[in-house]
C-alpha cells in the first residue's frame, strides 16, 4: 500500500528495542516511501503487531571509492553532516551497520556480491536507540566522519571526512545504476581503492587508518 495506508502499522526495525507504532490512519513519512504489508506468517511477526512496515529501499548499491588530491573540493562542498557509526555484526563480505546523523538514524545491512556491488537494505529507527545501540552493542571501534555532498558533471560525489582514529583519510565515494557507467572525474579526485578492502567502513572500524 502507498503512502497513507489506511491500516494501523509499525516501522519495522531488526530490533525489538528499536520500533515505533504509528496511530491508526497515520501516513508514513514520504522520506521513507514505507508500504505496509500484513503479516500473515507466525514466523514474520514482529514484536506483538500484525503489520510491519517494508521499506522498498531495498536495492543494489554500486559504489566505487577515491582517494583524494587536494581540498579544492570543499569550494563545491555543502556544509556537511556530522556522522557517527558502529557495527552491530560484519565479516569479510556482509555487516550490520548502526548509524547516527544529526537528527537521524538508520539501521544499515549489506552483502557484497562484487567489489563494487552489495546489495543494501536500510530501515529508519529512533534516534536513542540508535544512540544506545552504539554504546551499548556495536563491536570494535566507531567510525566517526562529516560526510559532504558535491555535484559534478551530473553526478553526486559523497566526500568523508574521518575523524578520530581514522583521522587524516578523506574519501569520496560516488554511485551508479551499473558497474560500467561512464563519469566524469573532477580535477580533485585521486586512486581509486574500491578494491581495496582497508577502506571499507566496517574494516575501519576494526583496524583504523592511524594504525595502518
């Protein structure tokens, strides 16, 4: 169902301690683009409701990451977002990333079928307890990062600007709708890495850039 959904439904999050029930005939953030589903399987209940919320946001990414060459990026730049992230579980090819931005959070989960291709599902959550899963439950270390959008030639680039024990890597990251899409690269860009995998979030988590 589109947004609107007459039907009295729940964001669903891969927590118990992380959802919220909206009020009957509440219509669903159009950020979020939710459909609400019933669930007719004991197996897919969620909590004690009988709806769950199905972010159709699920998607392919297909990313491909650059170092960079100099600052003059910045003189595009937005003013940037102030991130903080953990991972709630990872290994070499999937991770369950938490992460915070301002007044926003998200429950993040991928698996890379390719270097450059994962599938993705992310689902809103509430910001304390996104807050408390980062404290609380999140393995190794946290990445923190502003993250800053710049436009170029058609296309958005996301630069991150790490902090803390990754202070001193800066990246761009830019997606694409396939794996051989042609783009033009700025004057600012630097080595591509996206094979490598040191630069994966979730690895910097583990073994930080100030300790390579």
């Amino acid at each position: 169902m589109p947004n609107g959904c007459p039907q009295s439904c729940c964001y669903r999050y891969l927590s118990a301690i992380a959802w919220q029930r909206l009020g009957s005939g509440a219509a669903v953030p159009e950020r979020e683009q939710c459909c609400c589903l019933l669930i007719a399987s004991p197996q897919m209940t969620f909590a004690d409701s009988e709806y769950a919320c199905y972010n159709p946001r699920m998607a392919i990414e297909i990313e491909r990451k650059f170092l960079l060459r100099d600052d003059s990026w910045r003189e595009q730049a937005d003013a940037g977002v102030v991130y903080r992230q953990g991972y709630l579980a990872s290994d070499p090819l999937s991770s369950v990333r938490v992460r915070l931005a301002g007044d926003r959070a998200w429950l993040n989960i991928k698996k890379a079928t390719s270097a450059l291709r994962r599938l993705e599902y992310e689902y809103p959550i509430p910001v304390d307890d996104a807050a408390e899963m980062l404290q609380e439950l999140c393995a190794g270390g946290r990445i923190d990062k502003t993250r800053y959008h710049v436009t170029h030639a058609g296309h958005l680039w996301e630069v991150d600007v790490f902090a803390g024990a990754n202070a001193g890597l800066v990246v761009a990251e830019i997606e694409l709708d396939d794996e051989q899409e042609v783009f033009e690269t700025p004057d600012w860009l630097g080595e591509e890495v996206s094979h490598d995998s040191r630069y994966y979030n979730m690895n910097l988590a583990k073994k930080p850039y100030t300790q390579w």
